[in-house]
C-alpha cells in the first residue's frame, strides 16, 4: 500500500496527526507516516512524496545505498541521532546557502532520509519542497523592511512561482509598519494600505504605496472597486477573519487573496475546512509563520 511521510514543523507535531486522521501509522517527531498518496497538509512543512523503508547492515551500507540512488540527501533525525549523523557525514554536502529572492530554486533532486532503526532507513529520493527540511532561507534584506513579517511574502512567491506583477494594484489591509507594502512595491505593484498606525517612513514615501487611516475591516468590499490583490496579515480571531473574507467573496472584486490566520489557542479543524472550501484555495505553513497559517487564493491558472 502506499504511503507518504509528512515532515511537521517546530512546534505543529500534534495538528499535523490531527490532519492526518486516520490514515496515521507511526510517528516520530518530526515525522508521521501516513497511509494513502501524498496529499497536500496544511501543517506539513515537506512532504515525502516516494517514500521506502531500507534494509542497511552498517553506517557504510547506509550511506552506499542512499549515495546509489542519486547524490543529494537531507537528514531528518528522529531517533538514533550520532549514529544518522555519522550516515550523513559520509554523503555528499547539501549546500546551506541561503537563497536569493527573486532567482530560481535549486532543480537538482533533494531526497530526504531518517535512521527509522539501527539497521534500517526511511528514505525518499522526492519531496515536495526543493529545500531541506521544507524550510526557506533567503539572503534577507535588513535595511529596507522595517519588520521581518516581508519573509512571508518572500517565501510564499518563491514557493508559488507567482507574484504581483507591475501596475496591479493589491491592497494591504493592516499593513503598517508596511513589511509587505514594502515587498508588493518592490515588485512594482501598487499598495493602498489601509491601518490605524502610519507606515514607516521609507515606505509611505515609495511612489508606489498610498496609505489611509483606518479599521482593515472597516472597508466596503462594495466601494473598493476592482483589486487585483488583497494582503492581510491582520492579528485577529480566525472566525473572524473567515466571515470577512466571505464578504470580500461575496460583494468584492478581488480575485487573489493572501491572509494570515492567527491561530488562536486549540486549533479548530473545521474552521480551516471552511477556509479550504473556497474554490481554488490552499492552506500553507511558511517558515516564516509561527502560531499560523497562510490562505491563498488565485485564479485557476495560477494554481501550482
């Protein structure tokens, strides 16, 4: 029977089992294998999309097979760990280096791999995410942000393979101190932000961003017009933020969303199957996120 391994991030062991159901065969933090097909999860940060258990005899033997299948391999440890080490210090070194927004991602393979008993692998030659451990590392920017919070959006293009382009105009609900107002701008998009608090200095005089005091939520989809992309990274209850986003659905024009939402105490899985039944829709964890997920929502075609 098929099955798949799902990598959790720090912290997000238990609502990935949870995800997962019924089809959960064996955990190891960070790991949880699970029947079925790969499937895409919310709160897995990689997936192990051609997974195998393999018989090894000896730290060597291990390292020969994994290396005979192909050159590049991540080391998840789950258990065993000076003994995976050592594995893993007789493969070849996976670069560490710290990507490049806006360049593209490594394409040689990355297989994935964990020392599941003393003599025997779980290992996949393919994983979802091009990057070990699922994690996204970029050569970060430290003067022109005036917060971190421009990682997410960041990743989340690096990750989709789309972004705004010139001239779309996106708006950014709550935006201040402009994070992501400074990231949309950079792409030559332009930003209507919309928040109480002002916007850092070198990102309200962008020629690019325009911002107006005000509640993000206080804004009519119906006197908005036509956006061709809505952000928010609001901090608020995610129920709340679901029946704003059904509004925006509802009497808006905006076909692209990007949304933060907050996780708030005990995640409510039907919630998040909520945000899911919005067509054409994907729940992420990026990095980036903490105690949160990110919504998105594009049009058909740009659905990766």
């Amino acid at each position: 029977m098929p099955f798949a391994v799902y990598h959790a991030p720090p912290g997000l062991l238990t609502e990935l089992v949870r995800e997962l159901g019924d089809a959960v065969t064996a955990v190891r933090d960070p790991l949880v294998v699970a029947d079925g097909p790969p499937r895409p999860c919310a709160f897995a940060a990689n997936v192990w999309t051609d997974p195998a258990f393999i018989p090894v005899e000896s730290v060597g033997d291990a390292a020969r097979k994994l290396a005979s299948v192909q050159r590049n391999w991540s080391l998840v440890p789950s258990g065993l760990f000076r003994r995976a080490a050592l594995v893993a210090q007789k493969l070849p070194r996976v670069s560490a280096k710290p990507l490049a927004f806006g360049r593209p991602l490594p394409t040689a393979p990355l297989g994935a791999f964990t020392l599941w008993d003393e003599n025997l692998l779980l290992a996949s030659p393919t994983t979802s995410e091009p990057v070990p451990d699922g994690v996204y590392r970029f050569e970060e920017d430290k003067i022109g942000p005036p917060s971190r919070a421009y990682l997410k959006l960041w990743e989340l293009f690096t990750r989709l393979g789309t972004a705004p382009r010139p001239g779309e105009l996106c708006l950014d609900m709550g935006g201040s101190p402009g994070g992501w107002s400074f990231v949309l701008a950079s792409l030559g998009a332009r930003v209507f932000c919309i928040d109480k608090a002002p916007l850092a200095d070198n990102v309200d005089k962008h020629p690019l961003v325009s911002w107006c005091p005000g509640s993000a939520f206080g804004l009519d989809p119906r006197h908005a017009g036509a956006v061709d992309w809505l952000f928010s990274d609001v901090i608020c209850y995610p129920d709340r933020l679901y029946d704003w986003l059904s509004r925006w659905l509802t009497l808006g024009q905006c076909r692209r969303f990007v949304l933060t939402v907050k996780l708030q105490g005990e995640t409510d899985p039907a919630l998040l199957d909520r945000f899911l039944e919005v067509p054409g829709s994907r729940l992420l964890h990026l990095s980036a996120n903490k105690h949160e997920l990110t919504f998105v929502r594009l049009d058909d075609e740009e659905i990766g």
